[in-house]
C-alpha cells in the first residue's frame, strides 16, 4: 500500500510508492568514470588558467603554482559578483536586486583521476576545514547572509569539470529552501521546546531502521519521508547550529562519515552522480537552540517529472528503511 509521509521539519509531504518498490539493480544508473586525457584548468601545472586562488594548503610553491593540497578560486563564470552595490528597486508588483555575492570553486585534490570516495580522509578533511575557513572570511563582508557549499558529481548532477571539485555560492538573501527549515524547526520548538534535528537523531539512533552508519559524533540516515531514493543526512549527535563553528575533532569524524558513506553508495549503486548540500544556519544569525546544521546527499536516479513540478509532493520509490538495509549492509573492502 502506498504511504503519504509528512516531513516534520519542513511539513512537505512524499508519496512512498510501495506499490512499486525499487531495489538498487532497478534504477536505470548512470555510472560516473573518470576518462582523463583532455585539458583541465583545476589540474597542477595550469594554475595560471584559474582566477587567483583565494585559499590554498600547500606542501610547496607560491600562490597560484603547483604544490598544493586543496586549493580555492573564484568561478571563472559566477553566478553571483563579489563587486556591487546591494541596490533593491522595484518595477511595480516586481522586485529585483543587484547580483552580489560570491561563487567560489573548492578543487579536492591535485589528482585528476581521484573521486571524493578515492581520496584519504585526510585530504576530505581539508576540503572540509576550506569550507570553515572560507565561511569565516566571507561572513565578514555583511552584504552577504548565506554561503551554500554544494557538490555536483557527474554530468546528471551539474558537475561541467570531472576533476573533483565542490563550490561555494554566497548570497545577499536565505534561500527559501533553507528558511523553510528554519521556520518548521522554530514552529516544532515553540511546541515542544527541543530541537527537531535532535529528536531526530535519538528517535532514529534508537530505532535503527532508518540509520546507515553512526558514529560518537554523527549520525548518517535516510531520513523519514526522503524526496529522493537514497536520499541520506549526515547529522550532528550534539546541538549546533553553525557549520563553522565545527572543530577539529567534528571535522575529521565527518571526513570518516562522508567519505564512508559515498563508498557505500559507490558500492551499492555503481558509482552513481549525486549531489551534497551543507544547510546551516544563516552567517550572521546569532546560534539557534532550534535549528541544527546537516549534510544532505542525494544520488541522482530518478528524474522530477510533471506530478512533482504541479504539487510539491516527491515521488520515491523506494522506502527509506530500505535504502538504509542496502546501504547499512555493504561491506566496504
């Protein structure tokens, strides 16, 4: 029997088709491989054919040569401009604002041929420590109110370079996804008084059926009513608000997790493109005690049709305690 499931954060319903429950081997899969053999900008060597960079962990070299772990440039083709003014007008019933921000490219690793599950968890840790450092430079400037850090791996999910990269986007405005969030989170604490996040992780902890890996610091699970098959967070155990606030010990727990977590869809589902978000709460919003920080991974194997587009309902076919059994049971080599 089919099951409408209500989000209880967002309070966005899913359609779980059971009716129609697909296993990993049904999804029609793009396998993501990385061919080489072409000309890369984010490969050593061509440092000249970025933007400056505005971080870099070396090993050696000066700025804008080789020798570097992990290395970030402005996007040749932003879509937002760090130059401008925040100039609001209106045309009647419109409104419109100047497209200031900031587009950033994360470059992993000086190793074409590596994907984010090849890498060591060291070198996904300062990938995730450029996010932090980043995060703390760019909230300086107060025209922005939001820095999204996102992945697109394969071309289905948006990834135009093969070489393993993430990006940031700063904006002058939260994205209304993220405040949809926020406000369900503030709602459900008005009630109740308790972060719904952290309801969250000790229902699913407990229960088990939902959660694909945990460890003293995260919990990675499918959450109740995923919009996509094998949608899986990567969530906090303890209360934060504030992805930059994490520390040393967070981060390289979460490089483990992350890391973990894409070599079991690596392994389940071939190899799939997916995207990961990081939601955190807006840059200079003071810490919430109802919302809570979390990674979203999201393997691209369905496609949003018509139904989707016209009601705001997602259709999945598969149950996320399913999803979480195949993805909980691969063993990794």
């Amino acid at each position: 029997m089919p099951e409408l499931r209500k989000d209880p954060i967002t309070g966005r319903w899913v359609i779980i088709a059971t009716d129609r429950v697909r296993r990993p081997s049904d999804f029609a899969r793009e396998t993501v491989t990385i061919k080489g053999g072409r000309f890369c900008p984010f490969c050593p060597g061509n440092e000249l054919k970025t933007p400056p960079e505005v971080l870099a962990y070396r090993t050696s070299g000066r700025s804008n040569e080789s020798g570097w772990n992990v290395r970030v440039v402005p996007n040749k083709f932003p879509a937002l401009r760090v130059e401008g003014n925040m100039e609001r007008q209106g045309e009647g019933m419109y409104d419109k604002m100047d497209g200031v921000g900031a587009h950033e490219v994360i470059i992993e690793t000086p190793d074409h041929m590596a994907t984010l599950s090849d890498l060591p968890e060291k070198q996904i840790e300062s990938v995730l420590w450029a996010f932090r450092d980043r995060t703390l430079d760019l909230k300086r400037d107060i025209r922005l109110r939001y820095i999204l850090f996102f992945k697109n791996h394969g071309e289905s999910a948006g990834a135009t370079l093969e070489h393993s990269h993430s990006q940031l986007i700063a904006l002058p405005v939260v994205p209304k996804r993220v405040q949809e969030e926020i406000d369900g989170a503030k709602r459900y604490y008005d009630f109740k008084e308790r972060c719904v996040y952290c309801d969250m992780v000790r229902q699913d902890a407990e229960a088990g059926t939902r959660v694909v890996l945990e460890t003293d610091f995260f919990l990675a699970v499918c959450p109740y009513a995923p919009r996509f098959p094998f949608e899986t967070w990567i969530v906090p155990r303890r209360h934060a608000s504030h992805f930059e606030t994490a520390d040393a010990p967070l981060l390289e727990n979460l490089s483990w997790v992350l890391r973990t977590l894409v070599r079991k869809m690596d392994k389940v589902l071939e190899r799939p493109p997916y995207n990961y978000v990081i939601h955190t709460t807006p840059i200079h919003e003071a810490p919430m005690a109802h919302y809570h920080w979390h990674l979203e991974v999201i393997p691209k194997l369905t496609k949003v049709a018509g139904f989707e587009w016209g009601t705001g309902f997602y259709l999945n076919p598969t149950p996320p305690e399913e999803a979480a059994r195949f993805l909980r049971d691969a063993g990794l080599s």
